[in-house]
C-alpha cells in the first residue's frame, strides 16, 4: 500500500489493485525500449518495482536474451521469488537459458517443490550440472523421484511438524527456528514416535494455548490425508469435497512427508479443466501466443484423423449415388442429418466427460446414464423428427421425403445420446482417459448411421419419392 | 485418526482416506434401508459417524422425505456444519424441504456467507419468513445485497481486524475474543482510523512477535485487494496470478468488509470451467442425473436453433440441385467440405474461448490472433487440401473433382480460422459471453461457405467435371 514509484509515465497499477494483461504488456514494451536504447539499470529499475507475480508475466512478453540480461542483473532471491510464481512450464523456459552456476545460484533460494518441477523440465545433462552446483541439492533430489501430477510432485515442503509429545510452548519454539520460511503456514502437523500423521493444530489455536498444554491435548485428529502416489486430480476433489486448505501427504509407510496448499490446487484445477476442453475439441496443450510449428504439429493429427473419417461417412453416400442420382433433393438434407446427430452427440459427450472429471458419475450410475440419454435421444428425435419431416414435406412436396429425413432424424439422435455417453463410459472402463478422441469418434458415429438411415430408407422407399 | 465405526458391516472408508462415490451410494442405500424399516435412530447414527462433507454427499443421494427425517432429528449445528459442505444449490433444495422455525435455527449455526447464499435461493415468502425467526439475521442481510458472482457474494465474514495502533498482546486479545469461530483464519488484517485497509500479519508472525511489538511494526503492507463487486472469475484470476490463499474485499470506501479464502475459489473455478465447456458444447447448467425435463428444456433450444442452420447450409445445396444433378459424385464429398471445417473451427474457438477465459488474451493480442489462425487455416488447408484432392482424383478418376474440392477445403479452413478467431474476439468486444452460441456460428459459417466454394466452384468448372 505504501510502495512509490519512481517512474510515473507508466502504467502501474492503482495501488492495491492487480495488473491487467494490458498494464502487462505496457510495461514489457516500455523495458524492451529500454534495453534496446542500452538503458539496462532503467530497465531494471522498472521491473524491480513490481510484485514478484508481475514481474515473471512481464518477462514472459520479453524476447529471451532481455530476459537474461534482465535476470543476470537481479539478485538471486528475486530471481527465486519470479519462478515460484511463473507456472512450471514458463520458468522452466526462462530458467533454461541461464548459465549452470547463475541458475544454481538462484534455485538454490526457491522453494523446493518449484526448483523439483523446474530441474524436472532441464535437458538431462543441464539439470544434472545444475544439481551438481546447488548446495541445497539434497532437498531437492528426493522430490525428483514423484510424477509431475502425483501429490507429491504438488507437495510443498513448507510445514512444521512436532512430536505428539510436545508442549505447545516447544512447538512455538519449533515454529520459530523455522522463520521466516513458514510465516505462512496455517497450521503444524503432529507425529508421533514412528513419524506418522496423527493430528493438526492450527497457529491461532497454538498461539491462544495456555502455557504448558500439551499439543495431543488440543490437537485435532480427524485429519484426512492422501499417499504420495496420489493423482493430483484426486488431490484436487478431495481438497474441493472437503473444503481442506491443505492436505497432508504422506508415503507408503504413512510417515508424514508434506503438504498441498489450496492455492497450488487452484493451478491444478485450471489446467485439468483446460485440458479436458482442448481433448474434446480434438487439440492439446497449446497457447495462443506459442510458435506456429507447435500449433500445426499439435492440430494437424486431429485434423488428419477427422479427415480420414469423413471419408468413411463419404464412403456411405456413394454407395447410394445411384438413388441420389434418381432424387437429387436427397443430397439437399445430408447437412440436416449429419449436423443435428453431431450436436446432439456433442451435447451429451461434453455432459458426461465434465461430469466424469467432476467425479460425479458412479460405475453403476453409468447404465442408468446410458438408458436416459437414450430416452432423451427419443425424445428430442420425435420432436425434432417431426418438425423436419414436415419442413421437408411443404418445401419439397413429398410426404415420404418427411417420413423419411424424420425417421433419420431419430435414427440419429438416439446414436448420438447412445455414442456421447456410451464411449466415454466405455473409455473409462478400459482405464483411457475418456476426454481423448472421443468427440472424433461419436461424430463419425452420427454421420456414418446418419447417413445410412437416410439414404437407406430413401433407397427401399424410392418408388415413393420419384 | 482415532474415529471408531460401530457398524462395521458398512463401507466405511480406510482411517484418513476420503470416501468415494460408491462409499457415497453405498451408505445412502443403507440409510434407505434402515429408515424403510422404521429404524431411524440407526440411520441416523450411521451418518452421524461421517465427516460433514460425506453427510451431505450421503443426503443429496436420498429421497426428500428421508432427507428431512434425518436432518429433524440431527442437532441444529451439526446440519448447519453439513450446509457449509454442499454447494449452495445442493444446500438451498435440502434445507428449503425444512419448517422456517427449524431452518431459522440452523442457519443461526451456520456461516453468515453460506447462510446468505441459501436465503437467496429460498422463494421469496419462505425466506422473509425465515430471516424473520433468525436471531443471528443482521450478519446476513447485508451480505444479501451482493450478487452470488461477485466478490461481496464469495466473501467470507471469519476475519479478525485490529487498528495499526495496537500492540501484539492487544491483536492476540482480540483472536481470543473470536476463538473458536476463527481457529483456521491465517493471519489479521490491520486497518487504520478511517478503516480503511493498510496491512496484514500472519498468524505465525504475530505469535512470535516479541512482548509489546507493535502491529504496524510488523505487518506486511504490500497488500492486493478486490472491491465487493469484483466478478468472482476476476477474483480467481488474481488469487491465482499472485498464488493468494486469501484476498481481502473492500467495499465503495475502501473500508475491509471481508475475504476471499482460496478454498472457495477452487469451486468458483471449477464451475466457471463446466460453464464455458457447456456453453461450447450447447448446453446449458445440467445435471447427469437432474430431471429428465430439464435436461430438454436446456437442449431442446440449441437443437432447434441448430435445426434452422442447418437448413441454412441445406438451402445453398439446393441452389446447386442441377449441378449435383449431372455429377452426383459431388454428394459424396460434402461430409469431407463440412466435417473439416467444422473440426477446424472448433478447435480455434475452444483455444480462443478458454485463453479469453484465462485472461491470456488482451485487446491488442486480438487482432494477432486473427492473422495467426488465418495463416495456420492457409498452412493445414495446403496440407490437407493437396492431400484430399489427391485422394479425391485416385478415387473417382477426375483430376478437375480433386482440384475443386483441394481448393474448397483450403478456402474453408480459413474461414475456419477466421471465424473460429473472430467470433469470440467479436462478441468479447460487444461485452457478449464469448462460450455461448459461438460454436453454432462458427460451424454455420464453415458449412455454408464451405459448401458455396465447393459447389460453386464445381458449376464453374462443369464441363471439365462431366
């Protein structure tokens, strides 16, 4: 609240309030021409104002060699705090181009858990040289061993443990060697004699505690935990269903080995979800603003995948060329049939891959799943049926061609209930995530039975529709 | 750790491991039982045993009558404690089965955030009646006033604030005064004369501090806040940016009204993330297993609206009935023009939507964006134009078909790019929700275009195509 800012002509922010994306790029351009104009102690200067959390976005708007000569100039500590806030990715990236000595330097005043997921991202050669310059290596290298998306990959070391047979008073003694590392630390986990979790005391009940009281006595012991080998997805329900702010996490031998905050979750949750809507839409990880190469090589399968399909639901059509021949005004409704069977599939796929994620379908609600987007594809195709049948009917004049198009039209809205909850059903089962691949899948579904029921019907009812 | 189950004969889950969704159902269908056999005060000693979260997980899978029985003959803050848990939806449909005089005293109990949160949901007589018999009503009704998606909506009211002029001795009193309500905040905030808001200490800091340690010596001013109509999407966004376990709220005057705890808004995102991928998806709030009703009531209009564009793009084939009349091999290949522009479009529009959505795209970037999917709409349709017309000339023998449609295909994953760019950056521009409707533009676009340039096309080169 009290910070002042040399340089006014930029935009910062109001005080207190966040940098938008606009202040963001305002700044990062402001420091290029700085460093482009050799005023790099300007530059500096200007980025060495702001909060560590803006100071990695705005060095992630900036070409890679400002960034190094930014960073080169910035106490490590700094350095420190700007990578514990970038996401892993990104501070891996800037992380990558510094010198082994100037990047052990500062991992070795960053969070543990961060300098893990960074050295994780290191070509291998580089994180080993790396390890080999740090003096704080030894913290690091056992959290090398989790995955990524494990509880313990997610884990911070940040906590404060003390032995059930503590008094409070040893406990606060405990706390406050560990200063300033853990000021913010909500509450400490208590062990007992074989290191296992078993109970938590929050600092405010510590603090308020009579002299002498023994931490057993007023500790709670209705602690929910979750093992190292934890999906972090897991984590993050958990931590969701019980309104946690942290989860302790312990190993196979259930001693206490560290903790997941709720605001590293927040990340989690994010990118879950992200994820889970770029699979159904047949893309994966890819940013906006990333190179055109990676963008290509990420869509261009998908696209390629789809394409081969669509021969399939071609294949169809020209197996009836010869009654499209006879009645041309056929070919007029192939959209009809194939768009609406896609997005009533869509429409169900999306409900039930989100729903999978939110862990809100059980193994015995799938069937019951199954059987009522049946019902609904029923439902929506005699209404929808009906209604094309007769669009059909007044604008082309033949009733069968209603008949026809409409029975096609519930044909298809019952495969598309039956395939969007059915594959991701099916996927699940068989362990594959069912986000993957599955919307290619149910829309070939609906095009290809589409296809077949409308032209299908139209062959056997041809003398009707000359 | 030390809970004691006394009816083994449940699933009850492993000591500390949280329950699953099949404990869930597995426990419901006991409870049902128990209550069908006249056996309440064993049904509800069996959920008596669980963690709050799981009672109201337990409870949303029964019926509403068993629902009530239980929830009669549990203590008011037991069921307040188990309303905190649900989601304020889950939490408003239980406790709107309950008499006003039975809820009144449970949501004296319960915290004045989710307590407001419930009212508002309630029909407006039954919640005039119910604040009516609150005792605890002046914490709730001014938070009424905030919608459910702003910050003063999320904003929860367990703080502690001391004066910048007390000592340490004087804040840790004041913890005191508000044990145990606020045994889990992690620090105080400190506001000056006028209230207003200049700094925060946490809890461990404060419990270290030296006897007679003033509070403004030791508080951190660098201090991020939202005001009380701060969208909630906004709030997230920045506990996330700046990795916050909690963000203080202030109203018009800058006085500290309340906070934010991360906890909250790990659901807060969660639903934002279903929300966008419901909104592409063309469905709207639904439930796997709501009503069926509902479920049409929210897809049907999609559908249809879906219906009449399709008709759109059946309209422009039947423009060219007399060309598909001569080579009704061009039937076949609208399903391959259709299907890749839509795949194509969507995949720009769930990258577009979600990074809008994450904030990741600022006005400037707009326009970049648009020439970037335009350039990869050029690329993959080089790609995969070639590739098709290829395959198209092998198949039917016409190399002219394979030109026509080669060069459809590039036209139409522009368009792809195009729209699938343009659309959201439009309508974000217009102040419109970006995820809704876009998708069925998007894909009328691709559709329409695309089977103009394709058909098109081949009526101009007619002859070559006979």
């Amino acid at each position: 609240m009290e910070k002042e800012y040399e340089s006014k002509d930029i935009l910062f922010p109001e005080e207190g309030h966040p940098l938008t994306e606009e202040d963001t790029e305002d700044i990062a351009e402001r420091i290029q021409d700085l460093v482009e104009q050799d005023q790099r102690p300007e530059a500096v200067e200007v980025i060495s104002h702001l909060h560590p959390a803006d100071q990695g976005e705005v060095l992630d708007e900036l070409p890679v060699e400002t960034q190094q000569q930014i960073l080169e100039a910035l106490p490590p500590e700094e350095v420190a705090e700007i990578l514990e806030h970038l996401d892993s990715e990104d501070a891996a990236t800037i992380a990558g181009g510094l010198e082994p000595d100037v990047l052990s330097d500062i991992l070795d005043e960053t969070d543990p858990d961060v300098t893990a997921d960074i050295i994780k991202q290191l070509p291998e050669e580089q994180a080993l040289d790396v390890i080999g310059e740090m003096e704080e290596a030894e913290e690091v290298i056992p959290l090398l061993q989790y995955p990524d998306d494990s509880a313990g990959g997610l884990m911070s070391l940040e906590y404060v443990v003390v032995k059930d047979s503590a008094t409070t008073n040893e406990a606060l003694d405990t706390l406050r060697q560990q200063e300033p590392e853990v000021e913010d630390i909500r509450s400490i986990f208590v062990v007992d004699a074989d290191e296992h979790l078993v109970g938590e005391l929050s600092i405010a009940r510590l603090a308020l505690a009579k002299f002498g009281t023994m931490v057993r006595d007023i500790m709670d012991t209705e602690i929910i935990f979750v093992t190292t080998d934890t999906n972090q997805e897991e984590c993050a329900r958990v931590m969701e269903r019980y309104d946690l702010d942290q989860l302790p996490v312990v190993n196979e031998e259930k001693r206490f080995v560290g903790v997941i905050l709720s605001e590293d979750v927040i990340d989690v949750i994010e990118e879950e979800a992200t994820e889970d809507m770029y699979k159904l839409a047949s893309i994966s990880g890819e940013r906006v603003s990333g190179p055109l190469r990676s963008s290509i090589k990420n869509r261009l399968p998908w696209l390629s995948l789809n394409l081969a399909t669509t021969f399939l639901a071609a294949l169809v059509i020209s197996l009836f060329e010869s009654t499209i021949a006879k009645v041309v005004t056929l070919a007029v409704f192939l959209p009809v049939v194939a768009g609406q069977g896609g997005i009533g599939g869509t429409q169900t796929l999306t409900l039930v891959v989100r729903s999978m994620a939110l862990g809100e379908i059980t193994k015995r609600g799938g069937i019951r799943l199954l059987g009522r987007e049946a019902i609904l594809g029923i439902l929506h195709g005699l209404i929808l049926g009906i209604i094309v049948g007769l669009v059909a009917y007044f604008w082309k004049g033949n009733y069968m061609l209603g008949v026809v198009l409409g029975l096609a039209m519930i044909g298809n809205l019952i495969v598309a209930g039956l395939t969007g909850a059915g594959i991701p059903i099916l996927l699940n089962r068989l362990k594959i995530d069912p986000a993957v691949s599955s919307a290619v899948v149910v829309t070939t579904c609906t095009d290809v039975i589409g296809f077949l029921l409308f032209l299908g019907l139209a062959a056997v009812f041809i003398s009707f529709l000359l």
